[in-house]
C-alpha cells in the first residue's frame, strides 16, 4: 500500500513528539501512581564515589494531579525509586542506592524521625561501602533535621540535605536539578569536613547558618549574614567558605543509644503576651523553653515573670529573637532571671541545640558555651 507524502509527514511527526515527550510522560504516569516505602538502587559503574540517598518525604516527592498546582499538591506522595529514576544523570556522577526513611511532609518530622535518620547515617557512614549521603527532606523544617543531624553526625564524609519548592509533577520542577546537585556535592572530595550542607537553588548552604525565608519561592533558602559555602555553577561545584562553628565529629552530642529527646518549647514574643505561656509550657513538662523574643531577644515584663518561674522550677530558659537574623547578645537581665542567649540561632534551631545539650547536663553556664561553641 502507497502512502501519501502528507500521511507519512503526520506520522513522521507524532512518532517525533512521542519519543520526545516518552520520558515527561512515563515519569508524570509514575509520579501520580508510585508510593512505594523501601527500595534499593544499584548503579552499574563500582568506581564512582557511592552515594547513599535517604529519602523522608516533602515536596520534593510531592505529586498533584494537575502540572500547575505548586501550592495544593500531596508532599510526601512518591517514593524513592521513583526520585532516583527521575534523575539518571546522578548515575554518571555517583553509585546511587536508595533508602525510605519516612515518607511524610517535614511538618510531620518529630524526633522520633530525626534519631532514627542520625543512628541510620552514622551506621552508614561508618561503612566503607558508603562516601556520602544526600537525605531528601521536606523545605518546611529542613534546616532543623540539617542542624540536628550536624551536631550528632560522627564522621567527616559528606552529607547533603536537599529539598523542592515545586512538585515533582510541576512544570519546571525544581527537585530533580536540586537532587542533581546535590549529589555532585556530596561526591565531591571537597565537601569532606564541612558539615551537614543544604542544596536548594544552585547554593550550598551550612545547615547551622541557612534558613527558609519565603514561602512558596523557589529562591527560599538564605544564608544572609554568613553566606554560603559555595555554590553549583556550569557543572561544577565550587566551595568558598567555611563554618567556624563546630560540627560533625567535632561535637560533645552522640545520639546513640539515645530514643527520646528532652521536650523543648518555643514561644514567640508579642505585645500583651502572656506569662501563663511559660507556666503552661512547664505544666506540659518542658524541660527547655526557647524564646522567639523582640528585637535583641527581648522579653515584655510578663515574659520576664513566667521565665523567671520556669528557671525556678529547673527549666532551661534561652532567648532566641523573631527578628529573623543577627546575634542574640547577653543582657544584665539573664544574670537575674537566670536566662541564656542563643548567640545568632534562629529559635528553631536554637530548640534544636538545647534538646541536645540538656541529654548532657542542665548545667546553665556549660549550655551557654555550647550556644557559644555550636
Ligand atoms: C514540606 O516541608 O514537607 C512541604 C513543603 C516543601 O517541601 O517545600
């Protein structure tokens, strides 16, 4: 049979379209689909640095019906393999295999999560089997695993805390390139010694200094008074700076063993607060309360009460500050209340520091030097 010229045009370019758009379609069908929770990935090539993936959930597994919906989406939806087979290129840079480790939007990641994701990290990287470790996290309370994990990591090999803003069934995700990166870095000799990284937006940020500053932008993480270590530009990883604050093998904080953490609030400072907050939080058997004070971590006079009451009961009592960045400094006021400073730890963070220092001593002038020294 003679086929015209216009028929074999027609065909000629829906077999073009359908080979170009095979990989968009099988990944979109997968990703609405996929969820699984344990899996393992073996790459081909042994001489590559060998990566671990530790996946928890987020947007960066998020997946929506619609291509357009980066706000309404399910975070937390595809499970690992799926991330790893989004991204072949990794397999050209490192000798991935996967883990689920929860598959939870980061909202939902609670200590239980966080220990059992350090014990894993620890036992993983103690192996020679292993290099590095990228953990693919939800944007929300990324900065708080990152910050935990890089006080209780007990190696120098790289691990890399990556997330997504859109997605992955959004156009022009965001997570398979951050993904991407974040596997150069973590198979980067360079990156040994530096401390648990973030990977978002081409930068590569110190987990104790960077923050999520927007709420849906994909240029989120910032890391503004101490910048960043470095950036991923042109296929290259390139580092610049360094944290001087101690991290990783380097800390007093060990979580093994450890399977529940102190409980530490925070409360955040406002015009006619009230002091009830701290009696409340103490009744609920805190043993730390971090404040999200005013300005340079200042507490209202209220405030000063309930704080001065929850010191008497035994209770760790530090002052963080809602403003966003600077350094908590020292006040007169810490000498008769009996309040810390948090140095410059954003309160999220600073929660994260006292939960760990209190498994070692209720000490105030030994956790002091710890916000001095983390
Ligand atoms: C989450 O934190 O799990 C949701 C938001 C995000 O990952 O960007």
């Amino acid at each position: 049979m003679k086929l015209s010229v216009q028929w074999k045009q027609k065909w000629c370019i829906s077999m073009l379209t359908a080979v170009l758009l095979m990989p968009v379609m099988s990944y979109s069908v997968s990703a609405a689909t996929e969820t699984s929770t344990t899996s393992q990935t073996t790459a081909v090539q042994t001489s590559l640095p060998k990566i671990k993936i530790l996946a928890t959930g987020g947007t960066i597994a998020g997946s929506s019906e619609s291509n357009t919906d980066v706000t309404g989406y399910k975070a937390g939806a595809l499970g690992i393999d799926v991330l790893i087979n989004a991204v072949p290129e990794m397999k050209k840079v490192a000798d991935i295999s996967g883990e689920q480790i929860a598959n939870v939007g980061s909202p939902d990641i609670d200590n239980a999560v966080l220990l059992q994701l350090a014990n894993r990290i620890n036992e993983l990287l103690a192996s020679d089997d292993v290099d590095g470790i990228v953990v693919t996290h939800g944007t929300d309370t990324l900065e708080e695993t990152a910050y935990f994990l890089d006080l209780v990591v007990k190696s120098d090999k790289p691990v890399v805390v990556v997330g997504a803003m859109r997605p992955a069934t959004a156009i022009s995700a965001d997570g398979s390139f951050n993904l991407y990166n974040a596997v150069k870095i973590a198979s980067n000799p360079e990156a040994t010694g530096k401390g648990v990284m973030i990977a978002l937006n081409d930068r590569i940020g110190a987990a104790r200094y960077i923050t999520k500053t927007n709420t849906t932008g994909t240029d989120t993480f910032k890391s503004v008074e101490q910048g960043y270590l470095g950036v991923v530009s042109g296929d290259k990883v390139y580092f610049y700076n360094q944290s001087t604050r101690k991290h990783t093998a380097n800390t007093i904080f060990d979580v093994k063993g450890i399977t529940e953490l102190p409980q530490v609030d925070i409360l955040y400072e406002y015009q006619n607060n009230g002091s009830y907050l701290y009696d409340a939080a103490v009744a609920s058997g805190a043993k730390g309360i971090v404040v999200a004070g005013s300005g340079n971590g200042s507490l209202s006079t209220r405030s000063s009460e309930g704080a001065a009451r929850a010191v008497d009961q035994g209770v760790t009592v530090v002052r963080s500050t809602r403003t966003g960045s600077g350094v908590v400094t020292p006040l007169d006021s810490d000498a008769e209340i009996g309040t810390l400073y948090a140095d410059s730890l954003n309160p999220q963070k600073a929660r994260i520091l006292l939960m760990l220092a209190l498994t070692q001593t209720k000490d105030p002038t030994t956790i002091q030097s710890y916000f001095e020294a983390y």
